[in-house]
C-alpha cells in the first residue's frame, strides 16, 4: 500500500520537517525541503512530464537546484506555516 509507505518515511523524517502537512488516502501533501532535490531534478528533466508544464523544456540539474533554492527562500519568508 503506497499511502503505507508516504506514512512510514514521513514519521521517519519528521524531525528534519515541518509539522505542517496533510495527509489523503492517495498522497502526502508537505513542503519542499533540500533533500527534494533528486526527485524533483528526476522530473523536470523527463521530457514526457515538462511537456504538461509551465517549463515546457527539460531542467538541468543547476537549475532545478536554482529553482529549489528560490522556493526554499521563498517558503522561509511564511515559516512557520
């Protein structure tokens, strides 16, 4: 069971997280955090999922790690909600 599985590392990672999220029966809703880095570099770097962005072309790694850096940024300024 997936929904397990987001549960279980969640409560593993807790400590390093903020304790704003949202639990569904089909997905954990959270901020972004630093260590996203590889899964979101994964995604914006796969044609057949930008395609259906706003990005519309493939990211590099440097600048899915700019994009991470500025959301973190901007997320800093609403902490701690």
């Amino acid at each position: 069971m997936k929904n397990k599985f987001y549960r279980e590392n969640y409560e593993r990672e807790r400590h390093l997280e903020s304790d704003s999220y949202i639990f569904s029966d089909r997905c954990l809703l959270r901020r972004l955090n630093a260590s996203d880095l590889e899964n979101m570099e994964e995604l914006e770097a796969d044609p057949q999922v930008v395609k259906f962005t706003s990005m519309r072309v493939p990211q590099t790694r440097a600048q899915s790690e700019a994009r991470l850096k500025t959301r973190l940024e901007q997320e800093a300024k609403f902490s701690p909600l």
